[in-house]
C-alpha cells in the first residue's frame, strides 16, 4: 500500500501543470527568471529602458530567453498573433507582459499549432509569437514567471495562462 501511495504521489507531481516554483508537467518546467529593472522602485511601476530615445531606439537587451519582465520600450503589443517580420522586438513584448498579456512563444510548427489552441480559448489575453531561437519548441511567459516545454504540452500552457493572465504590476483592460 505504501508503494502504491508513494507511485501516486510521484505521478502527480510529475502531472502538475506548472506554477512558479520550479515544478514541472511531464515535458514542461516552470520558474520565475527573468530580467530586473535598472531604476529603483519600478518592480512596482511602468518603466521604460534608461536609454529609451524614441519608438524603438536603444531597446534593452535581455539575458532571460524567452524574457518574462524587466525594462521595456514604451509602445506595447495587443493579443494576436506574430510571426516573421511582423514579430514586434522584445521590449515591446516585455511591455505586453507588464499590461498582463501572456506570450506563448514558439519555435517549432507542434509548437505553434499548441500555441494557437491555447490562444483560441484565451484570445483577448495571449500572444502568440514565433521566435526561431527559443531553446524548446515552445514556452509561456507572465510577468515574472515562464513555462519551458520540451513538446507542446497544451493542458499545461492553458493552465499557466489560467493562472498568470492579468496578473502583472499595470492593470490594463483586455
């Protein structure tokens, strides 16, 4: 019997869907990596970048990939869809987050098709941007907190956007 209790006990934890302390799906991890601010106080506060001289000159660069907050540009990105040229650069996406949009970034083709289910049920909340360089096929960011998946893992993503969407330091209506 214990066996059994201890066998259920690690399959729900491998089952879990994500969050923000490092706990995992089966293909997914999550964590809260992300970029800091460079001006005091402003973890609470819309920051631009310091350097910011104009609609998209000097942008931050960013050290978390894919970026999950820090400074950002001050134009942001609705809900939608953005692949190619159209993908906006990342401190307008980072500004997206701030406004409590969640980016689910893909890599590969099973990533993208994952990536717009998840969207279909949360339009007016997500982003779905394509990013060649991603280091897995496809991963969510919320202000503050990312999931990383190694294959699409769409009850996973539809749960971290459950859980993170409109959840961010600006309060803006979407």
């Amino acid at each position: 019997m214990r066996r059994l209790a201890a066998a259920l006990l690690v399959f729900a934890s491998a089952c879990n869907g994500g969050g923000d302390d490092g706990r995992t799906s089966a293909v997914c991890t999550a964590d809260t990596e992300m970029d800091v601010y460079s001006t005091e106080g402003a973890g609470v506060v819309h920051a631009d970048h310091p350097s910011y001289r104009g609609p998209l000159g000097n942008p931050p660069r960013y050290t978390v990939d894919p970026p999950s907050g820090g400074d950002h540009l001050s134009p942001s990105a609705p809900a939608g869809v953005y692949e190619g040229a159209e993908v906006p650069p990342d401190g307008v996406l980072v500004h997206s987050l701030e406004h409590g949009y969640v980016i689910l970034w893909y890599r590969s083709a099973e990533g993208g098709e994952a990536a717009r289910q998840v969207r279909d049920e949360h339009a007016r909340d997500v982003l779905v941007v394509e990013r060649p360089s991603l280091s897995v096929p496809v991963a969510a960011t919320a202000w503050g907190h990312r999931l990383l998946c190694e294959e699409p893992d769409v009850a996973a993503l539809s749960e971290f956007v459950e859980e993170r969407r409109n959840k961010a330091p600006e309060k803006v209506p979407h």
